[in-house]
C-alpha cells in the first residue's frame, strides 16, 4: 500500500525562507495533480532532523523523501539509505550507494561570471556564498577559484564570505569589504536576497553599481523580485527554483514508479543573463 505523501524535513526558520516557498509551490502543484500531499516536519537541530527521519520511516507515513541543502558528506543520504526510504536529493553529495539527484550546474555557473568580471578588466572579485560545506556552495567556490587560477589572478580570502543568504548579513559582509584597500571591484552574490544587501552597502559608501562597482548575482527567479526591474538592471545567472521544485514532483513519481535511482542524475546548465550591472573596471 501507498502512503500518498512525500517528506520533507526543514531545520528551523533559516530553511522556511523565499527559496523553500518557491521550490514547494512548484513541488505541490504537480504532486496535486497526482493527489499526493507533502508532510513537512520542521525542526530546530541536527540531532532532530535525524530523529524526525527516523520516525518518518517507522511511521510509514509517506512513500519517499526530498533531501535539500545537502552537504558534501551528507549524514542524512546516509540515514535514508539505511532506512530503505526512497529519496530524491535536490543537490548533490558524495555517498558511495546510488542515490537520485536534481542539480544546477553550480560550478559552471561562477566559473562562466567570474571570467566574465575578469573579461571586464576586474581583478578584486568578491564572492559572497552560502553556508561553507553545502555541496552548491562549495561547487560555487570551485567554479570562482577555477576562473581566477585560469587567468593567474590570486585568490584572497578577504574577498571571501560565507554565510545564510539575507539581505542584512550581506550588507555588513559588502560594507567591511568595501573597506579594504585596494577594494573590490566586483561582487558575486549568492543569490538576490544577497545582492540587495549588496547594492545598499555599495549605495551607502556613495558608489554607483555598474561604474564604481559591478555585481553578478545568482537568480533563482523569485516572482517579486524581477532583476529587469532593478536600477540599474541586475546581471545574473539565473535557473527557476520553482521549475526545480515542479521537476524534483516528476522524479519521484518516476521513482516510486520503478525507475532505478542509478537512472535519475539530471544537471541543469545556467544561464548568464548579462544586464546593466556589471560593467568594466573603474580606473582608478
């Protein structure tokens, strides 16, 4: 028998954010077409995301799993794998068993904007990621040191901050580094939440975004927060979190319906949307 759900267990307020939204509007909308509900569990640690998996599984309350954020070690793969509950990743982490997974093309994505930058004459490029361990984060920072070692521009780690993706952090780690001497040029933004931090510590130190500074900013395409509607217009990398969530729907029903987990490995390349805000390097 079929339990007709799908879990998904997030950690506290951090993960309930725009990009979860985006990502379960398009989740629910094509599980409802099918009559499958999705059981959300939230939780406030590790240690209880373990357990509401584990209690998931002896409750049989739902046929499979999403795992989101993953990390490159992922203990909780590891879990699932062990619980014999059937899940599809939305990332990727290195486990040795087959698993299923949906992923954008992280590492391609900032290798393709930060040569882009360095085309445009940057050399001081920051690059504000998400949380260190996460796989995309670190697949973002393989793709930024990739382009910059190709051109033999060093790396420095002042350039570099990690953190959850809010408008507030992102504006105290964009006005510290607009601080340095020589400072940066160019911002890579993990996301839009990011860039408006960003732009308002690039508008508060008296700079204009697209001549004193540039900035690439990576989109998931959240309805309310257009980059064509910014001024100046936000260049981008841009992939749909929501067709993430509607295509992650698709992949479970194909699981649950026999397909071999070995089968199920798609990666989505991104697209470099090129607008008004990165522009050349400012002479100084």
């Amino acid at each position: 028998g079929r339990a007709g759900a799908i879990g998904l267990v997030l950690r506290g307020a951090d993960e309930l954010g725009p990009h979860m939204s985006e990502f379960l509007s398009g989740l629910g909308g094509r599980m409802a077409t099918q009559d499958i509900d999705i059981v959300v569990t939230t939780v406030a640690s590790h240690q209880e995301e373990l357990a509401a998996y584990r209690r998931l599984a002896a409750s049989q309350r739902v046929d499979a799993m999403i795992l989101h954020s993953p990390t490159l070690k992922d203990e909780r793969a590891e879990l699932l794998l062990d619980l014999k509950i059937p899940f599809v990743l939305h990332g990727r982490t290195n486990v040795t068993r087959p698993v299923a997974w949906l992923d954008i093309d992280n590492t391609g994505a900032l290798e393709r904007a930060t040569s882009h930058l360095l085309d445009l004459g940057h050399r001081r490029i920051a690059l504000l990621n998400g949380i260190k361990g996460r796989t995309f984060a670190e697949h973002r920072e393989l793709g930024y040191m990739a382009a910059l070692s190709a051109r033999g521009v060093p790396f420095d780690p002042a350039l570099m901050g990690n953190s959850a993706f809010t408008d507030e952090v992102a504006f105290r780690l964009a006005q510290s580094m607009l601080e340095l001497r020589p400072r940066p040029t160019a911002f890579l933004a993990g996301s839009m939440m990011t860039a408006l931090g960003v732009f308002r510590a690039i508008r508060q130190a008296g700079m204009q975004l697209g001549t004193d500074v540039s900035m690439i900013a990576h989109d998931d395409v959240f309805p309310y927060l257009n980059a064509d509607n910014m001024y100046p217009t936000m260049s981008t990398t841009r992939s749909s979190i929501r067709q993430a969530g509607e295509r992650m729907a698709e992949l479970l029903l194909q699981m649950l319906g026999g397909k071999l987990v070995a089968d199920i490995h798609e990666l989505w390349p991104v697209e470099l949307v090129l607008r008004e805000s990165s522009g050349p390097a400012p002479l100084f």
